[in-house]
C-alpha cells in the first residue's frame, strides 16, 4: 500500500478527559471509506531497574482496566515537553524510591498501533541509589520488591506477570539484548 493513496477526509475530537482523548477519523485507501476511533494518550516510560545485588525491581500496582493488582516495571505518562530520559528517571524515582544514576534505552514501540497513539520507551539502569518513594495522589503501590530475572521468567510462564511492557523488557534482558546498544 503507497502512502499517497491514503487520505485523511476528517477528524472529529468526540471526548477530553484528564487521561486520554479519542478521535474519530474518516479516511479513505484510493476508493475505500474507513471510519476510525483512536485514543490519544500521552507517551508512556518504564524502567527496568537492576540493583548491584542484580535484582530487578518491581512494583505491584492496582490497574482499573485490569481489575486486579499487577506486578510491573515503575512506568508512567511523560509530562508535557519532558525528555523520555528525564521521565523515566522520574517515575523510577516516585514509584520506588529508587534513584538511578545513569541511565539508557532499550527500545520504544507503540503500544498498541491498532487503536492508539500511545509511544512507549523502556529503559534500563544498573547504577541505583535508594531513596525514598513518593507517590502521585492517584497512585497506589503498597509493595514494591526485588525480583531476579530467572524468578520473573518463571512468573511470566505462570501468568503472575501479564503487563506487556514489562514481559517484553525481560525478553530484551534475558537475550542480553537492548534496539539500541551500539
């Protein structure tokens, strides 16, 4: 399919909420009309956060849509004109007291390009400094705990990891592997 033969006919803004937006678009593939709903979501970071003892830290954290707890990498939305770096180091830091000293990307992907513009970056830090947590208002994270990686793969088999972002960030350490190591 070449580029030039899409086009975009409208967008209709249908709903502006704290969190998220969703537009309609009507676009067209040469003859063909399509109606599409997409959600407008700010970028996401996650860091994966490695103590000198090598464990992987973890937060367990109530997810709405999900209905039930998740254990996962601290994460969160970027903040109007902040760097991914600056963000990731941000919500590591709120999310688990954890400071990290240096830290590098791994990868970045759309979450989930079918519906959404949500861009999501992963990051990793090996060089952490404990401090203490401190939580947005509409945030709860009770336990907080270190994992090593031999134990998530093994939770990740058993469905006691299910969030995405982070079962891909331990397939990325587990191969040793990072998008974006030179």
């Amino acid at each position: 399919m070449k580029k030039d033969k899409i086009k975009i006919i409208k967008t209709k803004k249908v709903y502006s909420g704290q969190e998220l937006s969703l537009k309609v678009i009507d676009w067209s593939i040469g003859k063909k009309k399509i109606k599409k709903e997409v959600l407008i979501f700010s970028k996401t970071v996650s860091v994966l956060a490695i103590t000198k003892e090598n464990k992987i830290v973890l937060v367990k954290q109530y997810r709405f849509p999900a209905k039930k707890e998740l254990w996962e990498l601290p994460a969160g939305k970027l903040e109007k004109g902040e760097r991914p770096s600056v963000g990731a180091k941000r919500e590591l830091e709120e999310e688990t007291g954890f400071k990290a000293r240096k830290i590098e990307k791994i990868a970045e992907f759309y979450a989930s390009p079918g519906y959404t513009e949500e861009y999501h970056y992963i990051f990793r830090s090996d060089m952490l400094k404990k401090g203490k947590q401190h939580l947005d208002e509409n945030e709860i994270i009770d336990n907080v705990k270190l994992f090593d990686l031999q134990e998530m793969v093994s939770m990740i088999r058993k469905g006691k990891i299910v969030d995405g972002k982070t079962i891909f960030a331990v397939a990325l350490e587990s191969l040793g592997y990072s998008f974006f190591k030179k």
